[in-house]
C-alpha cells in the first residue's frame, strides 16, 4: 500500500538503491554552517527533490506542486486512519460489551455474597438458640437427678 501510494505522489515507487546524487549528513551540516540564508528544513526539502529533478525533465518543481502532493497524500492518509477507525469499532464495541458483561458477574457476586452472609448469620442465631435449648434440657435432667425423693405422704405421682 505505501509502494502504491508513493507511485501516485511522485509518479514513481521509492528507490530501493542509493542514488548515485545522494547526501551525507556531514554535507548538510557543512551546508548549514557555511550559508546563513536557507534553514535546514528547506535545504533537506531540495535534497529529497533532487532525485526526482533528475529523472523529470530537468525543471524545478514549483511549491504549489509539491504543496498539491502533499495535500493529497495528507487527504489519502487521513481517509486511511477513517476508515482503520471504523474497523476498531466492532472490536470496541466487544470491549465494552465484554465491561458490561464483567461488571453485572460483580453485582451478581457481591449480591450472592450479601445473601451468604445473611444466611450464616441466621444460621449461627438458630444455632445458639438450639445450644440454648440443649443447655436448658440438660440442666433440669441434672436438677432431677439431684432432687431429694418426694415424701410418701402426697398422692399425686407416687407408685408402689
């Protein structure tokens, strides 16, 4: 796709050999250091044009030229970055309906644990209340047992 492009732009696909008119970086720096008059930028805009001066018919490009070119690859690249943020939709929508998902497992769990608690709690009450009440049965077993024999002289529950 980049191939493609750079074949639209500049009319050609970018070299994948060094060009026999390249630059080093100690002539530019030489370059910068010798002329006060244009900066950096625009003397590194006229040594990437270089190349294509020499295989155009030898005029150079005006800026309204190059700022066209430019217009247009800026055009194709922000309908590129549309159209890959179209294609992350879906996945966020996934994202945020996985969120949802992981949020109402929560809610279900703190409401189950909520319901846990309550249930021990009841269930240790009913557990004391049953202590208690095996406590008491025990206890008048025990004052039975120790009670004195009730008198012989009484009708009520006496058998020979």
């Amino acid at each position: 796709m980049f191939f493609e492009l750079c074949e639209e732009i500049w009319g050609g696909s970018p070299a994948t050999r060094p060009h026999s008119s390249g630059i080093e970086t100690g002539d530019l720096l030489d370059l910068e250091e010798s002329s006060p008059g244009p900066s950096s930028s625009q003397s590194l805009e006229r040594s990437n044009d270089s190349p294509e001066l020499s295989e155009s018919n030898g005029s150079l490009p005006t800026a309204a030229v190059v700022r066209h070119r430019r217009d247009l690859l800026q055009a194709q690249l922000n309908g590129h970055r549309s159209d890959r943020m179209k294609r992350k939709l879906p996945a966020d929508h996934a994202v945020q309906e996985d969120l949802k998902i992981k949020k109402r497992m929560l809610d279900l769990m703190e409401q189950t644990l909520s319901r846990n608690a309550a249930s021990m709690d009841w269930m240790n009450t009913t557990m004391d209340n049953i202590n208690s009440t095996i406590k008491g049965g025990l206890s008048l077993i025990r004052e039975l047992m120790h009670a004195p024999p009730h008198s012989s002289s009484g009708g009520y529950g006496h058998f020979h």
